[in-house]
C-alpha cells in the first residue's frame, strides 16, 4: 500500500537516463553533465587510491579475506556516496538496501517485497538528503546537481532523486560485481596472470576485457520503438525484447575465439557500457575505480587464490557476479 501511495504521487512517472528517449533525455542527460563533469571525476583518483589503500590495509597482512564484504562492496559504495555527499554513518545501510534492490530469489521476476520497501526508503532518504542541501548547500554532486541549469531550465527535486538512486544502486552494485568477477577470471587463466605479473601496465586491459567477457550487466529490457529487421529477424514497434549484453559481447562477428579470456584482445566492440544516446554516463568513474583497486590490490597481494567453496554469487534478473568471494593470499605488507 506504502509504494502505491508513493506511485499514485508522482514517483512512477519520473523518466530516468535509462528510461527515456530524446528529447527528454537529451534535456535530462545536458542538465546532468554540468554537474557529472569529467573533472569532477577525475580528482577524485587519488581519494579513490587512499580508501583503496586503507581497505587492503585491514587484510592484507592476515593472508586471507572475503573480497566482496572486506572490499569490493565497500569501495565502490564509499565512491559513490563521498562524490553526492552522504556521510559515513549512513553508507552501510544505503549498501544494504541497494543490494535488496536487485535481489531476487531463484524464479522469482516479479518485485520482491523487500525490494519495493528497500526503494522506497531510499526514495525518502535522498528525499530528505535533497531538502537539507537546499538549506546547506556543499561542494558535492548533489549541490552541483541543485545548480545545474541551461537556459534557466533547471533539474526538479524528483528528476534529482531519481539520479541520486540510480547512482548508488547502479553506480554501487556493477562495479562491486566488476571487481570481484575480475579476480575470479584472472585466477581461473593462470596464463593471462602469468602475463600481467609481466606487464602490470595491461591492468587497464584487465578492467575491459572483464567487461566484455562478463559483464556485471547481462540483459536489459526494452519496448521496440519502430519497425526493425535484426539478422533477419523482423521486429515490430511495440514488441518487447530483451538485450543480451552479455550474448553480444561473445558475438564471434564481433570478437575472434570470444570465450576466450585475454588481457591483449581489442575490445573497442564491447557494449559492457552500451553505445550510442544511452552510454552509460558513469562508465568514466567505474573504469577509474576498478582501474585504481585492481593496481592497489595487485601491488599488495598479487598471489591470490579463490577459494572455491566459499563462493556465492549473486541472484538477479539481470546483474551477474558475487556475493561472496573468500580469497587467500601470503600476508604481507
């Protein structure tokens, strides 16, 4: 009854960057760049190297950790939560209900109960996060995103609180599944990590081809906009389809023996981030932090090893990867 009230408000009609089409994208999308800058971005690589240097420090001298707990579900949610300006007291939970967003329980498609309660709290959080940055405004995305205007046109509070959840369910939840499927596939190619503790400078190449060749996004959902013929395949408008990214980016069309996992291939054909109007406007900041962890934790304990018994992963419609990940490692310093 509580998420139908917040629906029957407003809420089920707010468009999202994933949701709508130009011209509203357009607007939504050149509203939202004044604030996601790249430079805002980009300083933030050295306080993304410190949080990474100070989680590796809980556990890199014990010889053994569970990545996605001590790690990579941390880092990318304090990320995430220091660039809109959540303090530390609430990311824990914020990370919690994130995680019930995209939960679902094995044959389970329809919206969980705990899922709609989890969203609908974190519509109230940023709800009330929103108000007390208009009365204290601060140097963060989310004051920035309060400023941003073209024209005199300006962002509306809901248009506001639907970027701030999507950035810390989306902008947490893939890069956290990024890091931990990029340590499990490295370890199960002994020859590719043969090849990076040779040439360290391929972390990069590391980071996308993870990408393409499991993606922490699988599938999206979408309603055909027009009359279109795919391979022979004749779509209608109206039709409803599934996107495989993960499928797509194992198209042999596209990528040369593509089960393969190699750190040298030419991944320039990846849609890991889509392509075209709807490219994934955090692709920047998810490639600085996975690129940064991966350099960190490579430097500190570069001979791990999963251990395979430990291992859950994760259940959802459409995002891949772990909920646990126990590695072991020699403890040093």
């Amino acid at each position: 009854d509580e998420v139908a009230a917040i629906l029957s408000e407003g809420w089920g009609e707010v468009a999202t960057l994933v949701s709508c089409d130009p011209p509203a994208h357009t607007r939504f999308r050149g509203l939202i760049n004044k604030a996601f800058t790249p430079r805002r971005i980009n300083e933030r690589e050295p306080r993304i190297r410190e949080m990474a240097r100070t989680y590796l420090d809980t556990f890199a001298e014990t010889g053994a950790c569970e990545f996605i707990g001590d790690f990579a579900g941390r880092l990318p949610m304090d990320v995430v939560s220091e660039l809109l300006g959540v303090p530390d007291a609430d990311r824990a939970t914020l990370r919690r209900w994130a995680d019930l967003v995209v939960h679902r329980e094995e044959g389970v498609r329809s919206l969980p109960p705990a899922a709609a309660e989890a969203a609908l709290r974190m519509l109230h959080y940023f709800t009330e996060m929103l108000a007390e940055r208009k009365q204290h405004p601060r140097d963060d995305l989310t004051g920035a995103l309060v400023a941003a205007e073209i024209d005199g046109d300006r962002l509306s509070d809901r248009e506001i609180i639907g970027f701030l959840f999507l950035m810390i369910v989306a902008g947490n939840e893939t890069t956290t599944k990024l890091l931990g499927n990029a340590l499990y596939w490295l370890w199960r190619n002994p020859d590719q990590r043969a090849l990076l503790r040779d040439e360290p400078t391929l972390i990069p190449n590391w980071v996308e081809e993870t990408l393409r060749y499991d993606a922490s996004t699988q599938a999206l959902a979408r309603v055909v906009a027009r009359d279109v013929e795919v391979h022979g395949e004749k779509l209608r408008a109206g039709d409803r389809a599934v996107l495989l990214i993960g499928a797509a980016n194992r198209d042999e069309r596209a990528f040369p023996d593509p089960d393969r996992f190699d750190l040298r291939r030419d991944t320039r054909a990846s849609v890991a981030f889509g392509q075209g109007t709807h490219f994934c406007l955090g692709a920047a900041l998810a490639r600085l932090e996975a690129v940064v962890a991966l350099e960190e934790l490579w430097r500190r304990i570069p001979d791990f090893a999963v251990e395979p018994d430990g291992i859950v992963r994760v259940h959802s419609v459409n995002v891949r990867g772990f909920a646990a990940l126990p590695l072991r490692f020699a403890g040093r310093r």
